[in-house]
C-alpha cells in the first residue's frame, strides 16, 4: 500500500515522535515501498537526533509576507475575497487591514486581489527542511525558530514533498491546530495516540471531530501503557461501539524511550519490532 499516515495527540509528551520513528524502522525493514518519514513538528523538531550531519541537505524555505502600505489601502476588502485561507480581516478599531500568521500561506493572491497597490511582500527565511535519503527510504525534517509566526508555508512545502506512491509517515505537533489541520491535507489515514488517563476520551473530541469532518480515517493506538487494569480493554470497547479501528497497544519500556542513530530494525527490541509490524499490518488493511 502507498499513502499519507499522520500521527496525532491531543497534547504533547504522548510519544508522537519515538512512535513515528519506530514505524518508520518497521515499513522500511521491509522494503517493500518507498517509505518517507516527515517532521512537521517544527518548532519542537524532536526527529533531529535520527539525521547524521555529515549526509544532510539543508533547504531554506523562503518565504513572502503580506504587507499593508497603510497610506493605499482603503479597506475595500477585495483582498480578503481573494484569499482562500481566511487569514485577512478588517480590524476597524484601529483601523487596519490585519494578516493572521496562524491562517496565512504566503502564497501571494492577496497581492493580485489588490487594484491600488496595498499589499507588497516581504521576502524573508522562515526556516529549513533537513533531507537524507538512502536506496528505500528518506527522511525530511521541518524546523523554525521559537519565534516564528508564519509556520503554514513551511508545513505546505513540507506537503508538497508527499510522494502519493510512496508510505508517508508524518510526525506532527499536538492538537488541532492550523498547522496540525495543514499538515492533515491529503492524509489517508490518522493515528490517534491514546496515553493512559483519565478522561481520554474527551480529550479526543477535538480531533475526532475534525477527522470526521475531513472524512479521514483514523484510528486509535494506546501508547505508554504500564500495565493499567481496564484501560486497554476501555479503548477497545469505545472502538467497537464507535467503528474505529483500534491499532494496538505499545508498553511502557525505558529502552523504547530513546531515538537511536540506526536505521536498522533489528537492533530493536524483537517483541518491541513484532508489535510495531501488527500494528502497521493493521493500518494496511484499513488504508488499502
Ligand atoms: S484590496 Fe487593497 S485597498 Fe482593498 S482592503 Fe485589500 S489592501 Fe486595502
Ligand atoms: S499571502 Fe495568501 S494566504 Fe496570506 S493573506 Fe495573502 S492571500 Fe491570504
């Protein structure tokens, strides 16, 4: 099978990363497909210890801010028509044309929208992709300053290298939001990370919400569990009544708990490799 899987949380310390890469370790021991591990996680890029610095390249991604000549705009609001990303409003309290960096992907039609000349572009750097690849696999890794706003164009460019023939792994930020939802376009399936607590369940609505509403499927794979009596079951009961597919459940294991520099799976952990390979044999059967 070939397709964009994207691993998602509700919060963070729920293991995204560590997961990604072990089933990045799995797909790719069976060189079966191209399989690509991507980090959309940017500004916490947690993949980076995996890369070898000697045989990266490093892109930067270039990037055109909207800016308003306040002394031109007349705040007809023909730009914000123009975009397809909301991320224009009228602030009329002060009042000015406002650009939302949560919303906006740099990608200039607000610029064409404008007859008078109100919005220009400011070309600037807003971070870099680090690439590796061997014969069956590769990996690219998003990353930006803390204090970058403008994080969209970064998670488009990172979209446009998903190869649709290929396995896509993307290890993303928690939550739900504009970057989360960015990174989602095109996605075939979602892993939803589920950590024992309390309160799991609610936790998830914000994602399940969207994922149904995007019409991708998705299911649910505990991780970190330690034991705890009931909870596996719980998940599995909730998958059944809700026609989720439950994907398995990874232990709690200190030796897990590390990102190592090998690319190769047979280093890990067998019963840790078995696990991993049912829980990818099962997204296979749900995806394809
Ligand atoms: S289209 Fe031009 S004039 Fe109209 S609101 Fe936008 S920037 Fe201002
Ligand atoms: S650059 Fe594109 S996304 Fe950003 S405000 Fe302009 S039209 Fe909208």
């Amino acid at each position: 099978m070939a397709g964009k899987i994207v691993i998602l949380s509700s919060e963070g310390s729920t293991g995204r990363t560590l997961l990604a890469w072990k089933l990045f370790l799995t797909i790719s021991s069976r060189r079966e497909k191209m399989v690509h591990l991507l980090g959309y996680d940017l500004q916490k890029p947690d993949l980076l210890p995996v890369l070898d610095a000697k045989d990266i390249k490093t892109s930067d991604i270039h990037i055109q801010v909207p800016r308003v000549d306040k002394d031109r705009c007349r705040f007809c609001g023909a730009c914000i028509t123009a975009c397809d990303c909301g991320a224009l409003h009228i602030d009329r309290s002060i009042p000015a044309l406002v650009t939302d960096p949560e919303k906006c992907e740099a990608c200039g039609d607000c610029e064409a929208g404008c007859n008078l000349n109100g919005i220009s572009y400011k070309q600037r750097i807003s971070g870099q992709i680090l690439h590796y690849h061997q014969d069956n696999f590769q990996i690219s890794i998003g990353t930006a300053d803390e204090r970058e706003e403008f994080l969209l164009p970064l998670i488009c460019s990172l979209n446009r290298m998903v190869n649709t023939e290929h396995i896509s792994i993307c290890d993303t930020g928690p939550g739900m939001g504009g970057d989360v939802l960015t990174t989602l376009r095109d996605a075939d399936f979602a892993i939803i990370l589920v950590n024992p607590e309390e309160n799991w369940h609610r936790k998830l609505l914000p994602l399940t919400d969207n994922l149904r509403e995007k019409n991708i499927k998705y299911g649910l794979l505990v991780n970190k569990h330690r034991k705890e009596s009931g909870f596996i079951e719980e998940v599995e009961d909730t998958c059944l009544r809700e026609s989720i597919p439950f994907l398995g459940a990874i232990p709690f294991d200190t030796q897990f708990e590390k990102l190592e520099k090998t690319f190769d799976q047979k280093a890990n952990d067998p019963e840790m490799e078995s696990i991993f390979a049912a829980v990818w044999d099962r997204i296979s059967l749900v995806v394809s």
